[in-house]
C-alpha cells in the first residue's frame, strides 16, 4: 500500500532535470488561475503548499489578499536545495530554504517533512502523507501539483481517512 500517490497525468509541461533546473527561476503570483474556492481562499495559495509544518499557528501562517499583490519568487540554490521568497507589498515576509529531488517523470519534487506520525499508526493515531511536485507549463508559469493523505486508526479499527489532489498553475510574473 502506498500512501499519497500522484494520480494526475499531466502531459502538456516542461520537464524538469538537472541540466535545466535553473528554468525554474523567477518570481510568481501567490494565486492561482483558478477562482479561489470561497469555503477555503487559502486553499490554492501557494504559500500553503509550501509551508507544512504540522499543528502551525494563527501567527506562522501568511495572509494574502487580491489587494496585497502577493507573489514569491524561486531560486535553485544548488542540485539539492531550492529557495522560496514570499513576497507581500514588496517586502520579504517568508524565507525558505527546501531540499528537492527531480525524478524520471520531470517533475522537481520538494522534500519537505512529507510524513508526519501522530501517536501510534494503527494503535491509538494516524499517518498524514503530504508531497509537492513542480515543473512548468508550455507559457512557463508554474504547475504545482500536491497530493495529502490522512489515515488513522484505534486499536486496527480504522477511523476517518481523507485523501485529496490538485493540480494550480500561477502566472510567472517575470
């Protein structure tokens, strides 16, 4: 069995390797083409898709308006470590620094504490997987696709279990 799985086939991108990584660099909007969802208008920002540090607070998580011309911007540091800048009202609100890894599909793949372990697995807890690739589309604006899944269990009687995926393109802004 295997946890957080990449269903998407996306077959209309740029794929990514190491001699052409650096294709990768520029700066983005935070948005989405799509609509926001109005339940969840964080839910395509792609500071969210980024930033997973497990049980964050109010005051680790950025807000981004329409009015704030949220964007980031991306930097291959080396051919292990990727950085990402948020950016709101031109200042630098999130600085980080993530291990990646490219494989065959030619997609850069972020290494980003992608496994988190609450109590036991199975006993008295649960498994939350989440993974995040990227490459680019054919007008080189940005194709994030992330995948999450969530499963827990008490005593092998297996509790509430979610699993989701999306795919967002966001504009290159340069």
């Amino acid at each position: 069995m295997s946890c957080g799985v990449f269903r998407d086939k996306h077959e209309n991108y740029q794929r990514i390797n190491a001699g052409n990584v650096a294709i990768l660099n520029g700066n983005y909007s935070i948005f989405a083409f799509k609509e926001p969802d109005e339940k969840y208008p964080f839910y395509d920002n792609a500071n969210e898709k980024f930033y997973r540090n497990y049980g964050r607070g109010v005051a680790d998580t950025l807000k981004f308006d329409s009015l704030s011309s949220g964007n980031f911007k991306i930097s291959v540091l080396n051919k292990d470590e990727i950085n990402f800048k948020f950016i709101k009202n031109k200042k630098v609100v999130r600085n980080q620094t993530l291990k990646y890894k490219i494989k065959d599909d030619g997609f850069l793949y972020i290494k980003n504490r992608n496994t988190t372990i609450k109590g036991v697995p199975f006993l008295f807890g649960g498994v939350d997987v989440r993974k995040v690739r990227i490459a680019l589309n054919p007008n080189k604006d940005l194709l994030i696709n992330d995948v999450f899944d969530s499963s827990g269990a008490i005593l092998l009687i297996f509790g509430d279990a979610k699993v989701w995926e999306s795919s967002n393109t966001y504009k290159r802004i340069n």
